[in-house]
C-alpha cells in the first residue's frame, strides 16, 4: 500500500493532477459555507429537524442546503440536464447524429447541456425557496425569507444561487481537464462524504444526553459497512458474454472477445428519477396548503409527518420501474447486434442478426432485474430501517448516506483508481521509450 502512494507521489504530472483536484474541491467545500444573505438561520435550523426528506436532500448537497449557501442546488440542475439531453439524443434525429460525431460531437451536446442548466437553475432555486419558505412556516410559524413576494427579494437570490451552480459546473470540468477523474462525479463525492463527520459528531453529541441514540446509530454503522461491500460487488458485477470473430484471411485463426453487460448498467439515474417523481406532489401541493388533500400529500410525502411506509413503497415501485424504462431507452440490442455482424463477430448457438439482438434483449432484461431490485433495496432500505427503529422505540439516527450516496462514492473511487493506475502504466510506457 504505501509502495503504491509512494509511486503514485513520485509520478510528477499525476502528483500534480492530484495536489490540483484537491485544491479545487477544498475551495468549493469553503464556498459552500457562503449563504445567501436574509435568510433566518433559526427558522432554517428547525426546517431540517423537522422535515425527513430535506435531511436526505441536504445529505446530496454536503450541506449547502442546511446553511442555504450560494451553491443550494448544487449540481442537481445540470445532472437533471444531462439526463434530459441524453434522452433526448435517442428520440431526435438531429441529436443523435451528433452524439456520433466522436469528440466534435461530445462537446456540441456538453455545450447544450450548460445552456439547459440556466433556465433549470433558475426554476428549481425558485421552487427549492419556496420549499423551504413554506416548511420554515410550518415549523415555526415565521417565513424564512421575508417579504418573499417581493421581486426586488427573491430574484436576487434566484440569480445568485443560479450562478452558483453554473461555478460548480465550471470547476468541475477544471477538475476533468487538468486534475484527476470526473470533475462533476467528484464534487458530488465530496459533498457527500463531507456531510458524514458532521452527522457522525451529531448524533453521539445527541448520546451524550440520551444514551438510546447507541445502538441505532451503531447498526446503521454496521449496515453502512455492509452495503458497502455490497454495492462494490453488484457495480463491478457483469455477464460477460463470449464472442467469436472469424478470422478473414487465410491462415488466420478465429479471434474471441466479450461483450461485459452490467448487472448495474442503470448506476443511480432511477433513483434521481424516483425522488424527483415521488417529491414534485409535496412540492406543488405547498401551494394549496390547509386544502385536506394537499394536506395529506404533505403528511405523506413531504417529509413533515417522517418518511412512512407508503413513501418508501412509492419509492421502491418507482425505482423498478424508471430502471427498466432507463435501460430500454440506453441499451440498443439490435444495434449492438448489427455492429457484431458487421465485424464478422457471432455468439457461439445464436444466429447474427434478429437472434442475437432477442438474446441480448433477453440477457439485459434479466440483469436489469436484479440491479433494479438492488437500487431500489438501496434507495429504500435505510429508510424503511429507520421506521423499524421508530417502532420498537430505539427512536431515530440520522443516515450516514442513502443508498444513492454509497452508489456515486462506489463509483467515484472505481473510476478514480482506474484513472490512476491508467496515469502510472502511461508514466512507466513513456520512461521506457
């Protein structure tokens, strides 16, 4: 191990890489302690003890939300933007023959992808106000922006915290070019794994005076450590499926090859998905608050009642569903099929061409029911523990992460080793020759 950091220290360009992305998230974690001034840090304070579902928002944020820095959004606008363009690439023509331009065409959609976040940031910091407004209210009876019917109020924050995003999505692609792996996958790493101290130090400060807080917090612990594992093995799980390329010329033997499908291959985009599905009612219903139904989707789903069993149900159903719809919409099976019987490439008792791509169809249907099942166990799981918690009276810990969390930091650090290890075979090739 520490032959291997010593390597990677002694590797000038990718020493600097490194020393580069830490310098860059260390600035973006001080920006996200900037908050947007005239805002009641007592009412904001009660909003978050009070409602479960901004706990879980404020844990993707690395807690920009909880002290509503110029960063509030975080990158959610422009991750919401890039799902967008990337289904929209397989549903208009024009969009898809760009996607196929190579790199020219790469930057074409990243560039539109940056134009859509605008208006997105400035619509989601005004819906997020409001939210948070409104639930400031409930909780104690005092707005946490004042007079915010006022223009001259609200679109100075609207704008501010718009720009904060857009800074985020800038030093984020400093990161991609002149540090070390995916400049936006890091920031959200960091935001997430900033958020655990901080809930750690919380909760045994809550021990110190009731000592029950313990042996849930402890289990939770556990638990974490365990889906840890659990989430390396099913994202670095995959069926690889034998190929056989015929060999062209004489005297040329046959060339085998695999075709890795992921048992994962949706990652967390279902769950990003499902939370929004199944949090937009709470969000419209604020605005017809004291109505008995709007009520009762606040109480649900809103996360001012806790989270329930029929949130969590909602949730799970959702995310099964927004998978298989995810995949079917990234995953072409008689495209891949086409390009093998291009290369003269056939899999070993299936015909090119229609069986193959109905073999492939069958095989990515199967997977994705498990990884559906798995991301749907991760988004809900911790929450439904939490409720078994409240019901044989152990009372409530806050998570350490979601489900979602443990996925995206699987993920980052995969494909930062990756990265690294690519950067030190590079270094070795290049003092070679």
């Amino acid at each position: 191990m520490f032959a291997y950091l010593r390597k990677i220290w002694n590797t000038k360009s990718l020493r600097k890489r490194i020393l580069f992305t830490i310098g860059i998230i260390i600035i973006y974690r001080l920006i996200g302690h900037i908050t947007v001034p005239g805002i009641d840090a007592t009412s904001l304070k009660a909003v978050f003890d009070r409602n479960s579902l901004l706990g879980v928002f404020a844990a993707f944020t690395g807690g920009t939300m909880g002290n509503f820095s110029i960063v509030l959004m975080g990158l959610s606008p422009y991750i919401n933007a890039s799902i967008i363009l990337q289904l929209m690439t397989v549903v208009v023509p024009k969009l898809e023959a760009i996607s196929k331009e190579g790199e020219q065409g790469r930057k074409k959609i990243n560039q539109y992808t940056r134009y859509l976040t605008i208006p997105l940031a400035f619509l989601q910091s005004y819906g997020m106000i409001l939210l948070l407004n409104n639930s400031a209210h409930s909780a104690t009876g005092a707005g946490l922006v004042p007079n915010i019917t006022s223009p001259g109020i609200i679109l100075p924050m609207m704008l501010t915290i718009t720009a904060g995003t857009l800074l985020l999505v800038w030093i984020g692609e400093l990161i991609s070019e002149y540090g070390i792996g995916n400049g936006v996958s890091l920031i959200i790493f960091a935001g997430i794994v900033s958020a655990v101290p901080g809930v750690i130090g919380q909760t045994l400060g809550m021990a110190t005076f009731d000592q029950s807080k313990y042996l849930p917090f402890m289990i939770l612990t556990v638990v974490t450590l365990l889906l840890i594992v659990l989430v390396v093995m099913v994202t670095e799980g995959q069926r690889n499926i034998p190929i056989t390329y015929s060999g062209r010329q004489a005297g040329r033997l046959s060339q085998k090859s695999n075709l890795p499908i992921r048992v994962n291959q949706a990652g967390m985009i279902p769950i990003i998905f499902a939370i929004s599905m199944v949090t937009f009612p709470s969000i419209i219903a604020q605005f017809f608050a004291g109505n008995p139904v709007a009520d009762w989707i606040i109480q649900n789903f809103g996360g001012a009642g806790g989270l329930g069993w029929l949130y969590i149900t909602f949730l799970f159903v959702l995310v099964m569903g927004f998978t298989y719809f995810y995949i079917s919409i990234t995953f072409n099976p008689d495209k891949i099929a086409e390009e093998i019987q291009k290369r003269g490439g056939f899999i070993a008792g299936i015909r090119p061409g229609k069986q193959t791509a109905e073999f492939l169809h069958n095989v990515s249907m199967r997977l994705s029911l498990w990884g559906g099942l798995f991301i749907a166990f991760l988004a809900t799981f911790p929450l439904a523990l939490q409720g078994v918690f409240q019901n044989i009276g152990l009372g409530t810990v806050q998570l350490l992460m979601s489900g979602s969390g443990l996925i995206i930091i699987v993920g980052v650090i995969a494909e930062l080793m990756r990265q690294i290890n690519t950067q030190l075979v590079m270094h070795d090739y290049e003092k070679l020759y």
